[in-house]
C-alpha cells in the first residue's frame, strides 16, 4: 500500500486558503448591510437651521424671517471723496535707495511709513530728511507723490 497523496502540509494551506475565503465572504456582507446606497431621500436630506448650523431636521415654519427686496442691496454704491483738494502731509524719510529709486517716508501725523518712487520726488531728497508730501493709493497701499523739501 502505498503512502496518501496528501500531506500535513497541504492540509493546512487548504485549511487556511478556506478560512481566508470565508472570512472575505463576511467582510463582503458586512460592507452590503451597511451601504449607504438606496436610502431614502429624506436620509438624505440636509437642512440649515435659524442659526445657519447644517441639521437633519426641516427648519420651522414659524421661525420664518421675510425679507423685502428694498432691503437687499447686491452692490455698495460709490462713496463721495469729501475734499478735492489734496491734504499736504509732513514727514521725514526713513529709507531712500537712489540706486533702486524708492524709499519710505514716516508721516509725522499718523506715524504711518509709506512708500516714495523716485519718479514722485521733485528735487532731491535723502534720509532723514523733512519732506511735505500728497498721498494717493498705490498697488500694494499708499503712496508719496509730489514729494518736495520741507521748507
């Protein structure tokens, strides 16, 4: 008689080839019973509350603001410049790069360091220099133009 074809070995692989099978079987089940697909659409459904909170209850129709169209404004009109007449600023240079050709000038009201190109400058200035200055707003905030010496 001769020996059996199968071993202990190829037992075992059979053995846990059949339990690794079984147990994606049940992760597949257990993943359909709690899809989220087929619900209904009030599962669904979303509401925002009075407070703007997101919430799963419709909102009460008692609470209900009405809003009239005068009321709602889709754009802010312009807003009057009060002087055309441009205000003379007093100030004293902190930065000047001639090379570059701009610079900083600290205003001596507001204490607010704004920026000089060389272009703007009537005359010459320097650090630590006394500047009477206009300003307008430029690319990244307010600028110095018509920049003269302080007399």
């Amino acid at each position: 008689m001769g020996k059996s074809q199968e071993s202990f070995n190829k037992k075992e692989k059979e053995k846990k080839k059949q339990q690794k099978l079984q147990e994606k079987q049940e992760k597949k089940a257990e993943r359909q019973a709690n899809s989220s697909k087929g619900k209904g659409l009030e599962d669904m459904m979303a509401y925002i509350d009075e407070n703007g909170n997101i919430t799963n209850t419709p909102p009460d129709p008692s609470k209900r603001k009405e809003i009239s169209l005068e009321d709602v404004q889709i754009s802010v009109s312009r807003q009057q410049e009060t002087d055309d007449v441009p205000v003379i600023r007093t100030g004293i240079v902190t930065h000047f790069n001639m090379g570059k050709g701009y610079g900083f000038i600290r205003d001596l009201q507001t204490q607010e360091s704004i920026f000089v190109h060389i272009n703007d400058v009537v005359g010459r200035i320097q650090e630590g220099s006394k500047v009477n200055f206009e300003t307008t707003m430029g690319h990244k905030g307010p600028q110095a133009i018509q920049v003269k010496l302080a007399v």
